[in-house]
C-alpha cells in the first residue's frame, strides 16, 4: 500500500521538513488524489516567510495541485478512480492539513475540481486553474463583463479593458479571458515578454520599463476603459495608476491590499481589493461556480481557447518545494510546477 510524505511548516517563519504523514480517507464530497503536480503560488511564499495571515502549525502548504483520483468519497457523482483532474483547495480548509498540495495524497472537493481531458497537461491545467479562479470572479462577478465561450472566441464588443501586468501568470490569464470575451485588452510588459503576450490576445502592449511620465501618458491615451484590473499589486502600480484613473476617475481592482508606503489615491479613484476565488464558493456565484468547474475551464483547455501560463519544471520533488518557495517571489511570466512523487 502507497505511504504518504509532506513538506511540513512545523511553526511560523520556519523552514519545511519532509516527513511522513497520515494516508487519508474522504468523506462525503472529497476526493483523495495522487498529486503528480503542484503549482507553487507567491501567497504560500509569503505565508511562510511573512506570515501574511495566521495559519495553525504543524501546517501543509498548498493552494493547487494536479493528479488522478484514488478513491472517491461518500455522494460523489461526478468523479470515479484513474479520472485526472485539477484542483483549488477550498478556503474553508485551509486550515485542514489534508487538502494541502506540498504532499504526495492529498484530499479535493468534488465541487472545486476540474475533471481534465487525456490529452491535457496535468501541469498545464494546475498552473492555470487557481489564477483563473482569480481573473473570472475579478472580470465577469466584479467588473461584470461578459464571459468568454470556451469553444472560441467572441465578437469585438468595441470596448476596452486595462489589464496591467500582462506577463504575469494572472495578468496574462486575464489577457487571455478578456480578449476571448470580445474586448480590446490594452496591457502591459517587458520587452522580452512581449512576443508571448501578443499571443494572449492583447490588441496593444506598452513597455513598463519606458519612463514613467510615458508609462502614464500611454495609459491615458488609450482609455477610457470598461475595466482596469491591476495584476501586479504593488505601491508603484497603485501611484501609476492614480495617476491614470485621476482625469475621469475610476474603480478598478487589484490582488493585495495597500501596503503603506502608496501616495493617497485621487478621491475619484477607487481602489477595490478582494479575496477573488472565495467569491466561487459562495452560493450567490454557484451558477458561475459551476460554469467555471464544468465548461469554462475543462473545456477551455481542451480545445485550447485557454492558453496556459508557460511552466518551469523542478526537479527534486517534495525536497525541492522549499528552494521553489525561495524562488517564486523572484519569477515573472511563468509558473513553478514539481512533481511530489519523485
């Protein structure tokens, strides 16, 4: 019988240790999946390093992983043993070691898993779901635009969207979903992702490291927009995009919450930052909720109307999640994706 092994946070701000855990047994619900895949996100760097927001210890890190199903809990319908699938460990479990990704059996919710066709990357998939879960409550529940269909793209509704970090794992999605929905996405980049961000979709792109005077100017001149999402999150983004936004003024949405060092924002501009993917959960969203786990994204990667964050591979398993950690706070345009069972 398989064994089970965790990269374990034994306390706050410490270092993980690989060590053995429990084997787990699903309840109603639940899944419990062999993970081949996990994705690691900057937030679980900044749990660990900064605790950002209190966790229990001993805790299992890990908000996405891939894999197939073992075994299948108690009123499950829609999942059987050997289905691949991608999934988001559901908010309120994230204090249950159980359904944490940096470890080789893990537990999923059958209503935030994405079953996976064969031909879909198992890394693919993980790389792209939790930051989609992300860009759809922002754009389509917050913004209110409309949603792409996964088997091709919409017709130009003539209207822009500001998508700004377009080479990040989010920004980049978010490009993606916004220009299949029939928008005109203006974004931004460096140079060297440029190529790959007009692959996305973007209808214009405008080079971040120009000078910020320009930056500014480029932005205004291409408005107004429908919609602004700021992928990026930090204290020069939000003066920048004050900036922007002051003429006419503006809401737009962002991924962090201040972090005190911006200027005062202009007082028509609205700077609105929310915990995106707990929106799918609730049950006002379950018809988008459902919309994303059992069309949009399973379908979208299928035919390829979703184009994946580019992934880096690392080798070493679960004795590698801690230099990935180390790493992922650094990386732009690309997800950090391992392979616990090496």
């Amino acid at each position: 019988m398989s064994s089970n092994q965790a990269a374990v946070l034994k306390e706050e701000k410490g270092t993980l240790a690989v060590e053995p855990v429990d084997m787990y047994v699903p309840g109603a619900h639940e899944l419990l999946v062999k993970i081949e895949s996990i994705a690691i996100n900057p937030v679980e760097a900044k749990l660990q390093k900064w605790a950002l927001f209190p966790i229990p210890y001993p805790s299992i890190l890990g908000w996405s992983f891939a894999g197939t199903v073992t075994e299948v809990g108690p009123e499950v319908t829609g999942f059987r043993t050997g289905d691949r699938i991608a999934t988001m460990r559901p908010f309120d479990k994230m204090g249950d070691n159980r359904f944490g990704a940096f470890q080789k059996f893990a537990l999923a919710s059958d209503s935030s898993t994405v079953k996976l066709d064969a031909h879909v990357s198992l890394d693919d998939a993980n790389a792209t779901t939790l930051n989609l879960a992300t860009v759809v409550p922002e754009l389509s529940i917050f913004a209110k635009l409309s949603r792409p269909s996964p088997s091709g793209p919409s017709p130009s509704n003539g209207k822009k969207v500001l998508i700004y970090g377009g080479s990040s794992s989010l920004g980049g999605l978010s490009v993606n979903y916004a220009a299949q929905a029939g928008y005109t996405v203006i974004t931004t980049s460096s140079p060297a992702n440029h190529d790959f961000v007009s692959t996305l979709g973007a209808a214009h792109i405008i080079n971040h490291k120009l000078p910020h005077d320009q930056v500014v100017s480029e932005l205004k001149s291409n408005g107004p927009y429908e919609a602004v999402f700021d992928t990026i999150g930090l204290p020069p983004v939000t003066d920048l995009l004050g900036e922007v936004l002051a003429e006419k003024g503006a809401v737009y949405y962002t991924i962090t919450p201040l972090m005190g060092s911006e200027k005062p924002l202009p007082v028509n501009v609205e700077r609105v930052f929310q915990s995106y993917p707990n929106l799918l959960e609730e049950e006002e969203h379950s018809e988008v909720r459902d919309w994303f786990y059992n069309e949009y994204v399973p379908k979208g990667l299928a035919n390829k109307t979703i184009i994946p964050t580019r992934v880096e591979k690392l080798p070493g398993g679960l004795g590698a999640v801690q230099a990935a950690l180390d790493q992922v706070l650094g990386v732009s345009g690309k997800k950090l994706v391992l392979n616990p069972q090496e």
